[in-house]
C-alpha cells in the first residue's frame, strides 16, 4: 500500500491490518510518554485546500506521535490564492522533503491525480475530496463500531470484523463522501447498511449500491439497527432547495430526543449514535442525542488519531 485514497481499493485483509494496527497505536494514547520513534526523520505534509479542524489536527497529532516533522499548509493566504496550481505546490512540498502528503481537496479525484502522476514521490492520503470519499474517516468509524460491536457480542477487537452489524447512514448522502467511503468500508467488513434520506439528497444511481434505502426513518429505526451514523447536512455545497426547511428536515429525518426516547421503549440497549462532526445541534441531531450515553462521538474524535496513525505508519514505516 503506497497510497490511501479510497476505501473502495481496500480488501477484508488490508482494511482489518489498519484497524488492528490503530488497536495498537489506541495504547500508546494510555501511556505517561505518547510517542514512538517510528516516524523520525519523516516529514508529512498536510495539504488542505478546504477548511478543517478535526481532521487536520488528528493527522497533525498523529504524525507527531510517531515522531515525524509536521508542516500544515493550508491554501488560503498561501502562493494558491495567487493562481499557484497543484502540481507545483506538491512539488514544492517535495523539494523541502515531504514523505507523505495529506490532502484534502475541493475536487473530486485531486488525491488520486496526485498519486497518479510523477509530479512527487512521496504517499498521498486522501483526506477528503469534493463529494467522492473520505477515507480515514470511514476507517476511524469502522474502528469505533468494531469496538462497540465486539463488546456486544463479548469478543476481542483485534482481528475481528463486522459481520452481521446492521448500520444506518442517514441524511445527506448526496454531498457525503464520508457516506460513500462508509458504504465501501462496512460492506467490505461484512456490515449490512442502510441509507435513509430524502429522496432530494440521494445520489443518482444510488439503487444500484450495495445496500438498502429508505426514506423512512422511524421504520428504520424500529427494526432495531446496531448503530446510526447521522450525517451533516451540507448547506455550503447545495445550490438548490434541496427539502423545504430546517423544520421538516429535522421532523422526518432528524434523530431527535423522541427518536432516542424510542430506542429506549422499544429495548434497543445496544444501538449506538455516530456523527462525522461537525454538529449542527437541534437540526440533524438533538442535544440529548448528541450527549446520550449511547452516543460515540468522542469515542470517534479520540478513536481518528490512532487510526491515522496506523495509516501514516502503514505507509512510511517501510512495512508495506
């Protein structure tokens, strides 16, 4: 593996590697010193021509706890706001000694052009592109349910997959690549999953998916799911009235604190909460939700350094 750009390209075999190593990475978090000397001498550079907090801080933490040099290099107020293009800002990034670039993009596809060409040599990790896919995300997602999925069924993690998992992915899958790289990811794993959305917000060609839709949340919810990943409605991609108010998004398709009451009434104990953040409080997801003991949220924000660590290692360390 010299490149992560999709998780469409990973096996059973390559994706459980990752996870497992993440499992090793999670101890080091628990000890006094957090580091490892894995990465000395390594530069990673993370490229991010769109806004982010958690996913640029997580690489950020990641790499420095394997013991790499940092640049974070963001587009805006940089040499791309004068016309500079991709391939000579990555081949700058190369001549001062980038080992690995982290790239979150606006563009579909920029990772793997990147990656494609001879313009560097060093890894590139997809960190998010246009709508297409968000790689570590989805693998910092599957690391979370593998851990709740195995403490409900009693077994150890590591190792393990998610065959028989029932999870929903509900909201705005037509501008999610964090949908669409879960999608891959929890099929790949053995997880069976269902996409709940208004029908405005489902990409063309999505009946042809490996999974099930519904519009209907509340029967979805009743079927007793595992785990529902909720989605952030993307307001800065949408160009069109995409469902008529806030209100009646978060009525028909937000998990609100009656929806959570329900899980409750109807015995559901083990169905558990997910967000990619960020949040939008009261409108895809309510407070109490959000704050529920069931919710995982933390557990994804902790769980998405060590997996990026086990991925900058995977890379760079030489074992791949």
């Amino acid at each position: 593996m010299k490149h992560l750009l999709s998780t469409h390209d990973l096996g059973r075999e390559d994706a459980v590697r990752i996870l497992d190593t993440a499992e090793q990475m999670a101890a080091v978090g628990t000890r006094e010193i957090k580091k490892l000397p894995a990465l000395r001498g390594r530069t990673v550079v993370n490229l991010f021509y769109e806004d982010s907090t958690r996913t640029r801080i997580s690489f950020e933490a990641a790499a420095k706890r394997l013991s790499a040099d940092v640049i974070n290099f963001a587009a805006k107020g940089s040499s791309v706001s004068k016309g500079e293009s991709l391939k000579d800002t990555a081949q700058t990034l190369e001549a001062i000694g980038a080992d690995a670039v982290v790239l979150r993009h606006w563009a579909s596809g920029a990772p793997a052009r990147l990656a494609a060409t001879d313009w560097i040599n060093a890894a590139v990790v997809n960190a998010g592109d246009g709508t297409h896919e968000h790689p570590t995300q989805a693998l910092l997602d599957a690391f979370t349910l593998r851990r709740h999925w195995s403490r409900v069924r009693g077994i150890e993690s590591t190792g393990a997959d998610l065959d028989g998992m029932r999870v929903v992915i509900v909201g705005d899958v037509l501008h999610s690549r964090v949908a669409r790289s879960n999608l891959w990811l929890l099929r790949t794993l053995g997880a069976e999953v269902t996409l709940v959305a208004p029908p405005t917000l489902l990409p063309v060609g999505a009946d042809a998916w490996p999974c099930a839709i519904s519009f209907d949340l509340d029967e979805t919810l009743r079927t007793g799911p595992d785990a529902v990943m909720m989605l952030r409605v993307q307001a800065e991609r949408m160009n069109a009235a995409f469902f008529p108010s806030v209100a009646e998004y978060s009525r028909r398709w937000g998990f609100d604190d009656v929806r959570l009451a329900a899980l409750d009434e109807q015995g559901f104990e083990h169905t558990a909460i997910l967000h990619p953040g960020p949040m939008n409080r009261g409108f895809e997801i309510s407070s109490g939700a959000a704050d529920s003991k069931r919710a995982l949220v933390l557990e994804q924000v902790a769980n998405g350094v060590s997996v990026r660590m086990a991925v900058l290692y995977l890379l760079l360390s030489g074992d791949n």
